[in-house]
C-alpha cells in the first residue's frame, strides 16, 4: 500500500482530476435541497446578491444621456426692454456615455462573478463544516465504544485482583487506560460541538438534524485542455477577466475624458420693438489641465489588474492540480482499507478479551493490542474525513460545487 501512496505522489505530469458525470455518486436531495435554501437565505449570498443589483442600476444609470439641455431666461430693463428666453445643450461629442456604459457593462460582469464565487465558496464551506461535524460524530462513537470497554476491562481487573489472579501494575495500567478513554472521550465531544457551532454559523438547523453525505466519489483524469476550460469558468477568474477589461475601458474613458464637449445654444426674445434671435457656441480650452495624469493612472492600474488576474489564474491552476493529487492519493488508501483493512471491531476486541482472560495475552499486550485495533478504526474514519474535505476543496478550486449538488444545469 506504501508503494501505491509514494506512486501516486509522484505522479506530477500526469494530471488525475475528479469526474463529475454519472461515475459518481449524486448527493442526496435532502442535501441539495439543504445546501440550496442555505445559499438563497445566507445574509453573506444575499450580501452579494445586493451588490450584483446595484451594479445593475449603475449600469443603467451610466446609459443615461450624459448632458441635460438647460433653460435659460434674461429680463433687461434699460432704455429698451429686453426680454430672452435660451435654450442650451452640450454634446457628448466623444461619445463619453458609451465608454461609461461600458465600463459599467463590465462591472456587473464582475459582481456576477463575485456572486457565483461567493456562492461556490458558501457552500463548500458548509459541506466542510457537514463534513467535519459527521467525522466528528464517529470519532466520538468510537471514544464511546473506546470508553466503555476501557471501563468494562477496569472491572474485570479488579475482579481478578481481587480473587488474586493480577497484580497492582495491571490494575494500574487498567486504570490509565480507562482514565484515557474518558479524556478522549471528553476532547471529542468538545470538537463535536466546535463542528456544529461551526454549521451554525451558516445555516439554521431544522426538526431533521443534519443532512448525511453520500458515497465518496470515484475519479477520473482530465487533460489539460479539460482543465484549461474549468479554469476558465471559474467565478474568480471569470471576475479577474471582466475586470481586465473594465480597467482597459476605464483608459478609453479616460481618453475621452480629455476631448471637450462643445455646448450649443438657441436663444430668442424681443428687444423694444425688435425680435430678437441669437445662436451660441462654447467649449472648454483644456489648458491648464489636460487631464494627462488621469490617463496615465488608468493605464497603470490596468497594468497592475492584468497582472493579478495572471498570478490567480497561476493560483488557481496550482490549487486545482494540487487538491486533485492529494483526493486521488486520499482515495487510493480509503480503498485498499475496504479491501484488507476493514473489520469487524466487536469480533476483534471479543477475541482478545478471550485471550487475555485465558492468560494467553497479558494485561499490556492486550491493551497494546486493543488500542492498535481501535486507533486503526479511528484512523480510517479520520481519513474518510480527510477525504471528503479534499473532495470539496476540488470543487470550490473547480467551481463546480453547485453543479455536483445538482443545484446548476
């Protein structure tokens, strides 16, 4: 089994991902339909859910025309009358609306992104808390099982104490091993209420307690061009992409910022006995200020997102590849443990109770025996444990969390 372990470590050119098709196991409805009500009602989805709205009414609010006509009206009381009324209007000559707008466009994007990302990480996190809250859950049935042999061994030492068959050194080492048990016992039920406090923080529990998890899932490989296509489709790096290009747009805003707008005018009146018509003309000199260094700060700031977007995408690869490597070796010692390893733990602590009262074990072989078959079952549970967390670390890095609890098409 060493072998199997240290091969599939080494195995880092070729890439062992998870399939998410009909090979694996399907999460139950009641846990798709536990994860989803969460994901609509958590203040931190709904937070998201809120900034994507308002991205939208920005979007909307930048499509507006950029100037508003303006109305202007002159009363002159000289040696003629006059009286004007003007009508003004400035004209988004460079069409700065339509780069606004773009630039908005690309925002909303972005808090979709976000959304998605937020709701991926949300709900990775609680089937990590779920998780943890069942391995849990078994640790402290075994501590239980653990506890109370610990206490039924104490007994029978002391009955054969008494009747003078053992000595104090095994009555001892009975009472350290039970006094451990109870120790044990008692730190994992503390971890057990850490992991449901944890689920707390998430969701609401209900009547039915806690929805159970399904069957570990199998794996597959993926190709790199598979895996080019889940990075693209991650939120996160969907969001880097759009802001990417709203920070090019925002330079092309900036550009635009620079042209002036001319302002063109009709006005009309009378003045003493004369109508009265005038046309106006005006536009900003940018002289004093070109507007130079706010170009110069968008094509910075570009710079600096394009850059980023490169190191996540770097990241997240990294990420992906990394928690594929550490489920595939995970599953590979779960199932030689249901192959060689897996046993009856009542039959095995019947047979060395038998031993032992027979005098053919004595007090510290058993109990040396009996905590290796014990510490050995609590190792497969913690593994089990272990290797559900790295399935769902694969789905958050793939983004696919939603889309394995059937919750997305």
């Amino acid at each position: 089994m060493k072998n199997r372990l240290f091969l599939s470590a080494a195995v880092l050119g070729c890439l062992l991902l998870l399939s998410l098709n009909g090979a694996n196991a399907a999460p139950q409805p009641a846990l798709a339909g536990w994860v989803g009500t969460v994901l609509d009602t958590n203040p931190r989805a709904r937070a998201a859910q809120s900034a994507l709205d308002a991205a939208q009414a920005r979007e909307r609010a930048a499509d507006q025309p950029l100037y508003n006509p303006e109305l202007g009206v002159e009363y002159e009381d000289a040696s003629d009358v006059t009286k004007t009324l003007g009508l003004s209007q400035a004209i988004d000559f460079s069409d700065k609306r339509g780069a606004r707008t773009r630039v908005a466009s690309l925002e909303r994007e972005r808090m979709a992104a976000e959304l998605a990302g937020v709701r991926q990480e949300l709900a990775a996190e609680l089937l990590a808390a779920l998780a943890d809250y069942h391995t849990t859950h078994e640790l402290l049935t075994l501590a239980e099982q653990r506890r109370a042999l610990m206490q039924r061994f104490l007994a029978l030492t002391e009955q054969r104490r008494q009747a003078g068959d053992l000595g104090q050194v095994e009555l001892d080492l009975a009472r350290l091993a039970a006094t451990e048990s109870s120790l044990q016992w008692a730190r994992l039920r503390g971890m057990q209420a850490q992991a449901e406090q944890a689920l707390l923080a998430i969701a609401d529990r209900d009547g039915t307690g806690w929805p159970v998890l399904p069957a570990i899932p199998d794996l597959a490989r993926l190709d790199d061009a598979q895996l080019d296509g889940l990075l693209e489709q991650l939120p996160a790096i969907r969001a880097a992409r759009a802001q990417m290009a709203m920070a090019r747009a925002a330079v092309e805003v900036s550009l635009r910022q620079r042209r002036a707008d001319p302002t063109l005018g009709l006005r009309g009146g009378r003045e003493g006995e004369e109508n009265l018509l005038g046309l106006s003309f005006s536009i900003p000199l940018n002289l004093r200020n070109t507007f130079t260094a706010e170009v110069d700060v968008a094509n910075a700031d570009a710079i600096q997102i394009e850059q980023d977007a490169q190191d996540r995408y770097r990241r997240s690869r990294a990420r992906l590849v990394a928690t594929a490597q550490r489920f595939e070796i995970g599953r590979t010692a779960w199932d030689d443990w249901l192959q060689t390893g897996q046993s009856s733990l009542e039959s095995q602590t019947q047979l060395l109770e038998r031993l032992w009262r027979a005098g053919e074990l004595s007090t510290s072989d058993y109990l040396v025996q009996l905590k290796q078959t014990l510490d050995t079952r609590t190792a497969a549970v913690e593994l089990r444990g272990s290797l559900w967390q790295a399935w769902f670390e694969w789905l958050a890095a793939s983004g696919k969390t939603e889309f394995w609890l059937g919750l997305k098409p």
